[in-house]
C-alpha cells in the first residue's frame, strides 16, 4: 500500500536477512558453482513489511495472505493487512519500474513501463508475475481516472476483468476497492456501495473500511445520517490489530465529516483534534497514516471554515502544505482552500503562489478545474 521510497527508507532503518552458505556450493554475485559447473541462480522474491524487508520466495498468494520462505528457512504467512509490496526475483524489469511508477503515483509512466513489457517476457514465469502485470496496468489506468476525475468505462472494465480472471490475487481486495471508487466517480452509489461491502469478507480492517468506504458514498450524496450510520458501524467491529486501529481512525475522521454536514462545526472540530492526538506521527514509510493524518487537517479546516474561524482554517490547510504534500488528494484540496484564504486574507502573492502550485501540480484534478471556473 506504500511506495517504492519506503523500500530505500526501511532498507536503511532495518537489518536485511543475509544468504546462509548453499549446501555444496556457493552464491556468489547472482552465480551459483555447483559440482564445477556454473549456473544462474534465480533472484530471490522480495516482499516489505512495516517491520520487515524480507528475500526469498513467494510460494502462493491468495486475498488474505501470501505463503512465503526465507532465505534462511522458515515459512510464514504474511497477511494482505501487513504487506507494503513485493517484488518477484524473476519478473521483467520494466514490471519493477512500472510498479514503482504505479506506488509513486506516476499513473502515466506506470502505463508506459507495462506497454513495453512483450508477452514474450512474461512467457514461462509464474502465474503470480502475469497476475501483477495485469493488476500494475489495470491499477494505473484506473489510478489516472480517479485522479483526473473522469468517469472511465474502460477502466471499470479492466479492473472488473481483473477481477473475474484472478480470484486468488493478493491484490484482490485493493482491485475491489477500485472498482467502488470507479462506479462512484460514474455516479452509480448502489453499485459502489455493493463492491465495498465485499471487502467486509476480508480481515476485520478491510471489513472497516468497507464500512468507510460505503459512508463516504452516502457522504458524496449529502446523506450524512446514512453516512454515520456506516462510520458508526465501522468502529463497532471488534480488532485490535494495528491495521484496524488505522481504519478506526479513518471512521472518526468520517463521523467529523458528518459532523460538519449537519452543521455541528464545533463538534467536529473537538473530535477531529481528539483524533490526530491520538494519531501516531506518520514515518516516511507508512502512507496510509499520512493519507489519514492529512485527511484529518483538511477536515479540521473544513470545520474551522464551518465555524467562521478563517485563520484557524489556515492553519490547517497550511499544515497539509507544509507537512504532507505527499498526500496529493488532500494537498490539491489544500492548495485550493489556501488560495482561497490568502486571497481573502489581504495576501495577493501567497494566493497567487497555491494557485500557480495547484495548477502545477495537480492540472487534471477537479481542484484545479473548480479553482479556473469561479476566476473566469
């Protein structure tokens, strides 16, 4: 769920599993020399953990966990709520890159990376490799429609083909979620709100942030007596795990976004504060808590709008700015609201600065084109 930077900073922050010696023989620099021969040795799958930066080899996958060896022995499960990413020892390069591209957000270069990947390099390896490759493609077209905020057919029909083909995919509760945020942008709620609650067969933090998920569907129609119900619903299912502590959090923030819908600005603004209190600071590596964490400042500059605080507001936004533009969602809503309060503030140059940024960095998000429609 995380990128290929958190890679470079856990590699950097953890104590890599080195090569226990081969039984006669030696691995040296990817040879092997066995019996006076020499052979290639088969690069080790590569699987990153929030704790962990694992090699070995990935024997099976399915939606709740993948079956993966060490290199040092030793056989594990490790669950779809642990994973950051994985990499197999054999697949393409240019799949690398593409997936990289993909985590980053760089949608357009993820596309082009699978477009140079021939059928005939993907000949002979494991299913599980093929299984990427399609995901890396249907993720990312599907990725760039969302964020361009264009309904897209074809990337509903390749993420739901996706679906229909790979039925055992680690990758199949994310590609579920997807398909919901796509039949939303297209403004079909029911068929949204009936993808999501697929994900309430998964571990107990998917089954939470279905119930997210389906109340932030009710929120984007303005139902927001609907929406708590589904936030409230969320916080009702009893995990403990770290991963479902996270999308507990996220049904806070949703219960403030319903807060400030039915016009309790102050009452929001008290929850919101409690909840990024209890928020640990997000690392560099844990993307997910960045997203909740940035989310919680818009929402706290929603609330303080709400309220008639505009400096309060500010501040908000700012801190989104200043602190988690690597959230992009909620920094190009930042920007927006920023040359907003600049402006009304008596600050022309700041405006005119989030606005050159905003259009810089986000030209095909709904902020950038709302921001042109109420100037012209």
């Amino acid at each position: 769920m995380t990128s290929f930077s958190n890679e470079i900073w856990l590699t950097q922050k953890l104590r890599v599993q080195r090569q226990r010696p081969c039984w006669f023989g030696f691995l040296l620099a990817g040879w092997l020399v066995v019996w006076g021969s020499v052979v290639v040795a088969a690069p080790p799958d590569k699987v990153v953990t929030p704790e962990e930066i694992l090699f070995g080899r990935i024997q099976s996958t399915s939606p709740n966990a993948l079956d993966f060896e060490g290199q040092t022995g030793g056989r594990r499960q490790i669950g779809v709520d642990e994973l950051v990413s994985m990499q197999f020892g054999e697949e393409p390069r240019a799949l690398t890159d593409a997936r990289r591209d993909l985590l980053e957000g760089d949608y357009a270069a993820a596309l082009a990376g699978v477009a140079e990947i021939s059928s005939g390099d993907l000949e002979g390896g494991a299913v599980e490799i093929r299984a990427d490759y399609d995901y890396v493609r249907a993720a990312a077209e599907a990725r760039q429609a969302l964020a361009s905020d264009t309904p897209s057919r074809p990337a509903r029909d390749a993420v739901e083909a996706f679906l229909k083909r790979y039925s055992r995919t680690i990758r199949r509760y994310e590609m579920i979620e997807l398909a919901g945020q796509l039949a939303l942008a297209a403004g079909d709620r029911g068929d949204a709100i009936a993808w999501y609650q697929q994900l309430a067969s998964g571990p107990p933090a998917f089954a939470i942030r279905a119930a997210c998920l389906e109340g932030e569907a009710w929120l984007v129609e303005h139902d927001a007596d609907e929406a708590m119900k589904a936030f409230e619903r969320g916080l009702a299912i009893r995990s403990g795990d770290a991963a479902s502590r996270q999308e507990k959090l996220t049904a806070e923030l949703g219960r403030a976004a319903c807060l400030i819908e039915q016009g309790k600005a102050a009452e929001s603004v008290v929850l919101i504060r409690q909840v990024l209190a209890k928020a640990e600071p997000p690392t560099e590596a844990d993307v997910q808590a960045t997203q909740t964490v940035a989310r919680g400042y818009v929402l706290l500059g929603d609330g303080y709008l709400a309220a008639d605080e505009p400096q309060d507001a500010l501040l908000a936004y700012l801190t989104v700015d200043l602190v988690y533009p690597k959230a992009a969602r909620f920094h190009a809503e930042s920007l927006f609201r920023l040359v907003k309060l600049w402006s009304v503030g008596g600050f022309p140059q700041r405006a005119a600065e989030a606005r050159r940024r905003l259009e810089a960095l986000y030209p095909q998000s709904h902020w950038a084109a709302d921001l042109s429609a109420s100037t012209d």
